[in-house]
C-alpha cells in the first residue's frame, strides 16, 4: 500500500497518472494547501519542502519508505515496478533529463504564469509577459522533442510524459493558444484519452477551487518565509 498525499493540482496530477496506470492499491490523504496543512509536523517529516506530492511506500522491508519532489517519486516507482521507463542505461539518462526539465524549467514557468494570471492581486503586466513568454519557450522545447515521435522518448509512453502532460492540459486557463503547437496539440490528446490519466485527473476533483482565496488563504499560499514556517510548526507543534 501507498499513502498518497495529494491536492488536485497540475503537480499532484504527475503522481496521481502514474498510480492510476500502474494500478497499485493506495490511499489518498488530501493535504489542504489553502488550509496550511502542508505545514503540519507530521506532513514535514515526509515532505521537508512543505509541498504535496508526497508518498509513502509500505511495500518494503523494513520502514515505510517516504518520497518527496513530483520527479523522484514517478522515478523510484517506475524504477521499483520496471515499467513506463527504459531499461537501458541511455534511456534512463534521457528519462532523467525530462524530469529534470520539467521541475526545472516548463513546471516553474508555468506555475508563476498561473500565479500572476490567477492570483495575483493587480495587474502584473511586466510578469505575465515574462512568465507567458517562458511557458511558450517551453512549449517550443516540446514541440521540436515531439517531432517525428509519438511520447516524448519515442514510441513507448513513459514517466517523461507524465512529468510534462499537466501543465500542458491547462494551457488554456494560463491563457495559452496550442494551435501553433502541432505535435504538442497530438501529444496532449492522445494522452488525455487514456482512462487511467482521466482517472487521476479526477480524483479529489471535489477538492478543486472554485472561488478566488481568501485573505488568509492567500497568506498561507503566497506569503510564507523561513520565519513564518518556523512559526507554524511551533504552533502546531505545541497545540
């Protein structure tokens, strides 16, 4: 069994996918990101970077494993169950360039055009450009990897288009057009048809926003230092 800590966004979505088309037995346990659970204690001592998703794996000897960052989790169980990632130690290395890609680069793009498009108070004029310029530089990257290739290693389907396939399936709520994207438009469809990614994009979708934050969620999203998670975890802590 896995504990699946999870929040419906693009970034639990990656993890979610993978769960789904591997079909293992897991338990999702919902981390309120708006409410400030992710600053509990006891989430902290399995994700020390105060963000979901996170897993633990009690499918081992000895203690439960605990795995943090969306890119080593589809990593340690792609590699645990031998599937949706090559065999070859070539194929490994381009498999850890995508991941490391996406969180390094589409994945923070994204996420900072979703806040100034979104959240942010104002206009940020100079922000969402920079932001929506970097998201399409990212969608250039995948469009010209996606040339001549059905997934994003090739032929096969693999954790590099799960990793990559969430932030590309809201491209329009970021204000992005996907027609000058060919391959990227075909890629996205073709994986968005799969019952286990539907399935996983689904789950908890009770769960997702349907109104701006509040004042005191915005503080607990958007406002946080070294300080402040200090604070709560000694607040938490003690009560």
């Amino acid at each position: 069994m896995i504990d699946f800590y999870y929040w419906p966004t693009p970034n639990g979505w990656k993890v979610a996918i993978l769960l789904e088309e591997l079909a293992v037995p897991y338990k999702t346990i919902p981390v309120n990101i708006s409410k400030g659970d992710q600053f509990k204690p006891e989430f902290l001592a399995i994700s020390p970077n105060n963000r979901m998703p996170a897993i633990v794996d009690h499918d081992v000897e000895g203690d439960p494993v605990p795995v943090f960052e969306s890119g080593a989790i589809l990593y340690y169980l792609a590699e645990k169950t031998g599937r949706f990632i090559p065999a070859d130690p070539l194929g490994k290395k381009e498999t850890l360039e995508w991941l490391f890609w996406q969180t390094g680069n589409q994945g923070p793009m994204a996420g900072q055009l979703s806040h100034f498009v979104n959240y942010a108070p104002g206009d940020e004029a100079y922000s969402k450009t920079r932001y929506a310029n970097e998201y399409d530089r990212c969608l250039g990257v995948l469009e010209r990897q996606l040339e001549g290739r059905s997934f994003i290693l090739g032929e096969d389907y693999s954790i590099a288009d799960m990793i990559n396939w969430p932030w590309v399936l809201i491209a329009k709520p970021l204000t992005r057009d996907l027609s000058g994207f060919p391959n990227v438009t075909r890629w996205r469809k073709a994986i968005k048809e799969r019952p286990a990614v539907q399935r996983a994009v689904d789950l908890g979708k009770e769960f997702r926003r349907s109104a701006p934050p509040s004042e005191e969620e915005r503080k607990i999203l958007f406002s946080q230092s070294a300080q402040t998670v200090k604070e709560q975890i000694g607040e938490k802590a003690d009560g």
